[in-house]
C-alpha cells in the first residue's frame, strides 16, 4: 500500500507540472507531451556453445552448387527471352510473306535455344525448365509455320530442331492457332484453297490428338484450344462459301483425294505414324508413373510412421519403418534413373519425407543434424534434403512442446538453438526453389512459437523460485 501511494503521488506531481507549463493566452491550459532522451537497448546476447552440431559444409556446398545453377539461369533467361522475341517476330513476317526475313530470325532463335541446352546439358531440372521448354516450343511453332506455307502439310517430329514429344505437341497445337490469324487473312481476299488446307490440315491434327490421353495437365489446356480452331475454320469456309463468285472445287469438296499408302511419307498432310509412336511413349510413360506412384504408398506410410515412432520412443520401430523405404526406393532406382522426370511428385515427396525422419532421428539420439551424405543408401537430392530439413523444425518443435509440458527446460533450448541454426543456414542460400522457400516462413513462425514457449517457462521458473522463497 506503501508502494502504490508512492507511484500515485509521482504520477500526480508529473500530471501537475505538465498542466502549469502549459499555459494559453485564453487562460486554459494543454498538456504537452513528454520528451525522454534516446536510450539503446541491449544488443542480443549469443546464446552459450551448444552440444548441438550443424552439417556447415554441406548447406556450403548445396549453396555452391544452387548459386551456379542461378547463375547459369540467369545468363540463360535473358538469351532464351530474345530467342522467343525473335519467334514471335518470324511469325510475324511469315504472315506477311516475308519468308526471307522470317526464316533469318527463326534460325537465330534456333541457334541461341540449342545454345543454353548444351550449357544446362542433362540437368534434370534443366531440362524440364519452363523458360526452356517455352522458348523450345515457340521455335516449333515458328518453323511448322514456316513449313505449311512453303509445302501445306504439318511439320513431322523428326523435322523439329530440338526436344521431345512434349515440347512438339505443344508447338504445333500452338502453329494452329497461328492458322486462324492467316485464314482470316486469306478469306478476306476470296482464298478458298488455303482455307481448305488449313482446315484438313487442323481437322487431321484433332483426329490424332483425339487418341491421346492428356490427363489433366498443360496438354490437356492446349488441346482445348485446338478444338476451338477447328471450329472456327469451319464456319470460317462456310461463310465464305455463301458469298458470290467463291466456288469449290472437286479437290476442296473433298473428292479425288489419294489413298495415304500411295503418299510418299514427306509429301503427307500428316504423318500418322509418328503419332502413333508419341501415344506409345506417353501410354508408357503414365504406366511407369503409375507403377511409381502406387509403390510409393507404402513408402510414404513407413515414413510417416516412422515420425511418429521417434515421438513415441519407439525407436526399433523406426528402424523398422526404415527398411521398408530402403528397400522400396532400391527397387524403383533402375526406373528412376531411366526417367529422370518420374523423380518428382511421388517418389520426391517419399525422399523428403524419409529425410526429416532421418533428421529427427539423429537429432534425439544424438544431438546434431546430418548431412545428405548420412541418407545413404537412399540417394537423397539437394532439394530433397532442404525440404527435409525444414520440415524437421516443425518436428522438433513438437518434441520442445511435449517436454515443456514436463518442464524440461534443457530439451527447450536445444529444440530452440536448432530451429534458429536451421534457419540461418537456409536463408543464406542465394537461390531457393518456391517450395522451399515457401517453408522458409513457417520455420520462422515455428522459431518464434519456441521463442514464446521458452520465455514462458521463465516465468514459471521465477513463480516458483518466489513461492519458494515465501
């Protein structure tokens, strides 16, 4: 009672003394804010030598390694921009009929494409990079228009400079729609016999494309707009059919056509077989997928499991759980090194998750994170490993909260000292794919939860030392 009399008494002085230096010229008074002189805070103090070890030099050598990934993407992004320009303009004066013009910039375009593929080599992020498959696709496109205006047929897959089955449907579908610009053109000058060769040409596309199956996918969106272009050339012929002075002949009506086997392969509207291999590669390729998939269902479940293991104690357990994704990921490396591509999505999400088990485990058994190198034998990548590593901060924040719960002040530092070192680390590297960087935030969000538990055991400790006291 004491002390609160005191306090009310300074209060009231100062309330007081604000008032009388206040005075106005109509008598009344204001009360005029308080100045205080600036005053540093204490700096953060670094925490003591922590039994807890980091793997420094291999986040060094994956920030190595990323940093001249992002340095060879970025000489590369600017070369592969100008050869999509220098497409886009060869399309432009291949509807002018400036043929001459066109085929200068596409073979430029060509030139830089093949360029930035010989310096990203066999990357298997490299060559499923968008920039690059885009600036692939736009070449095909370009060079398949190029080839309808001189011979009036689709360019085969064998004719394309560069790129598989995936980059040469999309750059022929996307030829298409280039069609649709030049029938326009054509019509309004009363030519029926290329708006005919555009619209067989499109129709027997839509034919063969009809025969795959897309799955939901960016091939999938593609095709949409093929049977768009379909359409519109139709109504397109038909509506100048109705104008005066157009006439069809036998040929446009569709009579006297050849039979295909008495067609020369490179005289075809459309090579036929070719897409009957590219449906054969696909259908196999979605096999394997699914056989990838629906064996990393049990994969994933070990893995898993295995977490909730260690949370348990359980760790004979979780050695157990372990032999099911070794032996699972052994059996599918033959088929993952064949198809570089079926790495990501299933079997990737298995690789992270068995990493932050990994992680975890050492963490509890024996205080330290390791580093990709003690995945053996499962070949985890470097985007794997740093998804892992990440995701281990939500598990040892989980392990801080169930030991704070038994006021194991100890395990609450280390938990902490290892989501704040874990973080660190990450963001010094100089590039992050989205989905990891993405995971950036919620460690920092899991860094500060840990913050707030650690500070509230404080407060306990000092309850409790007081009550003591008393």
């Amino acid at each position: 009672s004491e002390l609160q009399s005191g306090l009310m008494g300074k209060r009231g002085r100062e309330e007081s003394k604000m008032q009388d230096s206040a005075q106005t010229e109509g008598g009344g008074t204001k009360k005029r804010a308080i100045t205080y002189m600036a005053k540093a805070p204490a700096i953060p103090t670094q925490s003591a030598a922590s039994t807890l070890t980091l793997p420094v030099e291999c986040l060094e050598a994956i920030a190595k390694t990323m940093g001249e990934k992002e340095a060879r993407r970025d000489g590369s992004s600017r070369i592969l921009q100008k050869a999509q320009r220098e497409c886009g303009a060869a399309v432009h004066h291949y509807h002018r009929g400036e043929m001459p013009e066109g085929d200068a910039l596409l073979q430029n375009a060509t030139s830089d494409v093949k360029t930035v593929m010989s310096e990203l080599g066999e990357e298997e992020e490299g060559r499923q990079w968008g920039a690059l498959t885009g600036a692939m696709e736009q070449c095909i496109k370009a060079k398949a228009m190029a080839l309808f205006l001189r011979e009036g047929r689709l360019m085969q897959r064998t004719e394309a400079p560069f790129g598989s089955h995936l980059e040469y449907l999309p750059g022929v579908i996307g030829f298409t729609q280039e069609l649709q610009r030049y029938a326009l053109r054509q019509g309004g000058q009363g030519d029926m016999a290329s708006l005919i060769a555009c619209q067989r040409l499109v129709s027997a596309l839509n034919e063969e494309c009809l025969q795959f199956d897309f799955k939901n996918g960016p091939l999938r969106v593609k095709y949409d707009s093929l049977k768009y272009t379909v359409r519109t050339l139709e109504d397109t012929i038909f509506e100048l059919s109705l104008q005066d002075g157009v006439e069809m002949t036998e040929e446009e009506e569709g009579e006297g056509g050849a039979k295909e086997e008495e067609v020369p392969v490179e005289k075809r509207l459309i090579n036929r077989q070719e897409f009957q291999e590219m449906r054969e590669t696909m259908e196999k390729a979605d096999e394997e997928r699914e056989k990838v998939i629906k064996a990393c269902r049990d994969m994933q479940k070990a893995a898993k499991n295995s977490i909730f293991d260690l949370h348990r104690g359980d760790f004979a357990k979780c050695e157990a759980q372990y032999s099911v994704v070794v032996a699972g990921c052994q059996a599918l490396l033959p088929l993952i090194s064949a198809s570089p591509a079926l790495r990501s999505g299933s079997f990737g999400g298995v690789m992270e998750e068995y990493a932050e088990s990994k992680l975890f485990y050492h963490f509890l058994t024996e205080k330290r994170v390791i580093g990709k190198e003690d995945m053996a034998p499962v070949p985890v990548n470097d985007y794997e490993y740093l998804g892992g590593l990440l995701d281990l901060t939500g598990e040892v924040a989980r392990y801080a909260v169930a030991r704070a719960t038994k006021r194991d002040v100890e395990a609450v530092k280390l938990s902490l000292e290892c989501v704040d070192m874990v973080l660190g680390q990450t963001l010094r590297l100089s590039s992050l794919p989205p989905f990891v960087a993405k995971k950036t935030d919620q460690c920092r969000s899991t860094l500060k939860k840990l913050e707030t538990i650690q500070y509230e055991l404080s407060l306990s400790r000092k309850s409790k030392a007081r009550g003591g006291d008393e």
